[in-house]
C-alpha cells in the first residue's frame, strides 16, 4: 500500500537563516492518527505547515500520490485539511452557516449542494443547531468544533490539527478528542497533550531541533520517561 503522505529529505530555514527543520522523511498511511510531538521549537507546526504547502521548503512531499507543486497546490489543499491552533483565526464569516459554506462556494458547488455539504459537516461535529449562530459569541468548545466543520465541508482525505486542545476547559477537551475519535480521516496531530495523544494517536513521532528523534508505537514511546524528559515532554 502506498502512504498517503510521505516526506523526502524536507529541510526549511526562516528568512532570519534558522534552520527549523533538517532533512525529514516521514510515511503516513492511510487512516493513521500520528501525533507530533516535542518542546517549543521543535518544529512541529512548521512541518504541519508544509505538508499543504503554507510553508515550502527543501525537499519532496507527495499527498495522495501527488508531488506537492504550485500545480498541484488547489488540490492538495482540498485533500488536506488544515485546523488551526486558534479559532478565530479560521472564522471570519457572520454566521457559522456562512464558515462552513466558503470552501463548497468556493468549489463552485451548487447552492443545494452547499447546503447539504454544511448541514453534513455540522451534523458530523455535533453543531447543527448553532446554523444562524455569530462565531464570535460561541464557547472556545464550539467555535473549535465549527473550525473543524470548515474544513470538512471540503471533503479531505487528510486532517492537520495544530494544538486542538489549546484553551479548552476539561469538558471541552473531552469532546474534542471522542470527536476526533469518530472521524475517519487520516490525522497528523501536532500537540504538547500527551493525555490527549495517548488516547487518540496509534503512532507518536517526537522532533526535537528540527529532526525526528523517535518514531513508533505511542503507548512505547510514552512510556519512555528518559526520553520524554529529556526531550521538554515531563
């Protein structure tokens, strides 16, 4: 079976010249939760960020057998979901109705379809009552559920969470990650809540300086306590 994402020899530097990841290969299968974890720093979010072309480095990325190119950007960017770390920063619209429908009108979907395909989204995060809701008024909860809902309108094959928990009370926290348990998709999940990943992730890889130190079984990984230690993670 081929990966559905894999990595060749990724390098990136800022503009500043620093060196934030150095030489990365990493395979995901179809259907695999992977957590990515590591201290501040450690490049978790900007690998995130290069694997649906927000950032480009150094090296090869194919997603769904496609080479990730400036050709292939629209349709990758389609295959992949990408979640940002903080709601706002995904919602803009007035109403959670018009969130969740930019991406289908911008697909030039049908208005039939746009509404099938938010209700569909919606329903699969729990939110469909909040339809005529403003964003901006609801719980940090909700507004990540309809962030979510976004992105699933758009049909990925793949989901990329940065920080999912971040800023959620206990119980949100919970219904997030029974959330993320339901769906389907493929996940790369990059987080500092090693509960959250020993509950949802399969495969767990820790970066440190820009390089993967560890990657395999989460629940082995997480029982090294030398290495989590040494590495920011206890």
């Amino acid at each position: 079976m081929e990966p559905i994402i894999e990595i060749c020899d990724l390098s990136f530097s800022y503009p500043d010249g620093k060196l934030v990841l150095a030489n990365i290969n990493l395979k995901v299968m179809q259907g695999e939760k992977i957590a990515l974890v590591g201290a501040n720093g450690a490049g978790k979010s900007t690998l995130l960020y290069q694997v649906n072309g927000i950032l480009t480095g150094q090296g090869k990325i194919h997603v769904g057998g496609m080479e990730l190119t400036k050709h292939n950007l629209g349709y990758i960017r389609a295959f992949v979901g990408l979640v940002f770390q903080n709601p706002d920063d995904q919602l803009f619209s007035s109403t959670v109705f018009e969130d969740v429908a930019y991406g289908p009108i911008h697909q030039g979907l049908e208005k039939q379809v746009v509404r099938a395909t938010v209700e569909q989204a919606l329903k699969a995060v729990q939110m469909g009552e909040l339809t005529h809701r403003n964003p901006y008024h609801l719980s940090s909860g909700e507004k990540k559920r309809i962030s979510i809902a976004t992105v699933l309108s758009m049909k990925p094959e793949i989901l990329v969470f940065d920080e999912p928990t971040a800023g959620l009370d206990p119980r949100g926290r919970r219904e997030l990650i029974e959330l993320l348990l339901e769906l389907p998709q493929t996940m790369l999940i990059a987080t500092h809540d090693l509960d959250m990943v020993n509950l949802l992730a399969t495969r767990t890889v820790l970066l440190a300086g820009g390089k993967i130190i560890a990657d395999g079984d989460t629940k082995l990984i997480l029982k090294d306590q030398n290495l989590l230690t040494m590495h920011g993670l206890r």
